[in-house]
C-alpha cells in the first residue's frame, strides 16, 4: 500500500508543475479568467480522479484513465491557448 501510495505523489509531481506553470503563463498572455478557473478545475478533477483510481487495492482503470485525459487535456489545450495568443 505504501508503493501505490509513493507513486500517486510522484505522479502528481510529475504532472502538476508543468500543468500549473503553464496556466501561470496563459494568465500573464492576458487569457480570459474563466477560461484559466476551468483549467485549474480540470486539472483538479483529472488529479482528484486518477489519485482515487491508483491508491484502491484493485485499481480502478475508469478513475485512472480519466484523471490522466483530463490531466493532459489542462496541458494541451493551455499550451495551445498560450499559442493562440502569438499568432490571433
């Protein structure tokens, strides 16, 4: 129980900075505040999920694979909306 528990946080530190210094970026292009709070609430939902699906004895997949699409969902639509803003 203690190794899925270590890998929850690892993974959580693997993701979450970058998801999070990219949303910083996007508030500083200027990006409408709404579209940055459903960021941070996607992200949170995507973490909350996949931590849910990982730390049971019998992981739950459905959990765990959508905490990481919405995980990555937060990076790419941000890395894109932070692009848009170069070339809209």
């Amino acid at each position: 129980m203690l190794e899925r528990t270590a890998r929850v946080h690892a993974n959580f530190t693997e993701y979450v900075p970058f998801a999070l210094l990219l949303i910083a970026f996007a508030e500083m292009r200027g990006i409408n505040p709404m579209i940055i709070h459903l960021l941070c609430l996607a992200l949170l939902s995507g973490r909350l999920a996949h931590a849910w699906g990982v730390s049971k004895e019998v992981e739950n997949f459905k959990f765990r694979v959508t905490g990481m699409m919405l995980t990555l969902f937060t990076i790419g639509i941000t890395a894109l909306t932070i692009a848009s803003t170069y070339f809209f």
